[in-house]
C-alpha cells in the first residue's frame, strides 16, 4: 500500500481550515474531521488495511475508544480477526454498567486504538480505566499523531505508541494536493 496516496486521500477527505478549538484547549488553524475520513467507506477500508500492520502479534482484543475511534476498531477488526471492545469514556449506570462493551477484556493483551492523538489526555484516562478492569494495555494504535508531547505522556506510563501518520505527513501530503 502506498501510504502518500493514502495521506494524499485523508488530507482532500478531511482537511478543514478556519479557528477550531481542540480537545486538549489548544486553538489551531488547521483540523483534521476525523468523522469525515471514518464515514468515507473506501478511505476507512484503506485506513484499516494499513493499521492490520501496526498491531502487535501478542494482541487479543482492539479497544475502541468513544467516540470516534469505534469505526476505526471495527474496520481493524474486521482485517484483522482481533475482537474488538468499545471503550466508553465513563462506565454507563444502568444495564450491563461496562466501561467496555463487546469482547471481554479482563485478563487478555489489549490494544488501544484512536483515531488522533494530541496531548494523549482520553488514552491515559481510559488506559488507565482499562487497567483497573483487569486488562493488560501496553499498546495504543492512532491514524493521526498531531503532536509528540501526547507520544511522550504515553511513553510515561509504559505504553508503546504505533501511529500510522504524524501530522507534517498529511500537512505534507497537502502540499502535493494543492
């Protein structure tokens, strides 16, 4: 697979220029609509296809976090064979009261998976949520790794960070487009 046609396709899909207010607080000029490179089927597809390598051999189970990386864990799953688990930021009250609905994760190798890491914020809650469940998280998977200080906080506690793209590839990639 060629991952600059691949960067090249995420930049056209979801590329979006104005004053956008992140997650984290910080303001940025640029944004990435995750949403829209998930609900573009063949993007997704190729998305997918290219993630099958970055997991670990040892992987039991992708943990999909809330709410945008559950179309990236399907996909994974579905290339990939792994069980998927869908990660609720807070554990609903009513029901089955999970953090994590669909594959068990107590006692098996789980893999994170997000769809944009930025200061690493949602990963650390919900790793460490996870943790507390009885799964054993030392991997995360992400699309876009948009600035390496979120890298480093993860590092922190022990998780190894697998990207497919850093932010300057798809900005780079922007500039072939244009």
């Amino acid at each position: 697979m060629n991952l600059s046609n691949l960067a090249r396709e995420i930049y056209e899909v979801a590329h979006l220029t104005g004053s956008f207010t992140l997650r984290s607080g910080q303001v940025s000029q640029e944004y990435f609509d995750k949403y829209q490179f998930e609900a573009e089927p063949r993007v997704l597809d190729r998305i997918s296809q290219a993630l099958v390598g970055l997991i670990p051999e040892r992987i039991e189970v992708l943990a999909g976090l809330e709410m945008g990386a559950v179309p990236i864990a399907t996909a994974l799953s579905l290339k990939s064979g792994i069980p998927a688990a869908f990660v609720r930021k807070k554990a609903k009250a009513y029901g089955t009261a999970k953090l994590a609905e669909g594959a068990a994760i107590n006692g098996k190798r789980v893999c994170v998976i997000e769809d944009v890491i930025t200061t690493g914020g949602q990963v650390l809650l919900s790793t460490q949520d996870l943790r507390e469940a009885g799964a054993i998280v030392e991997d995360v998977i992400c699309v876009i790794e948009r600035d390496p200080e979120g890298r480093r906080k993860l590092e922190e506690i022990g998780l190894h960070v697998h990207t497919l793209f850093k932010m300057e590839d798809l900005i780079e990639a922007g500039k072939i487009t244009s």
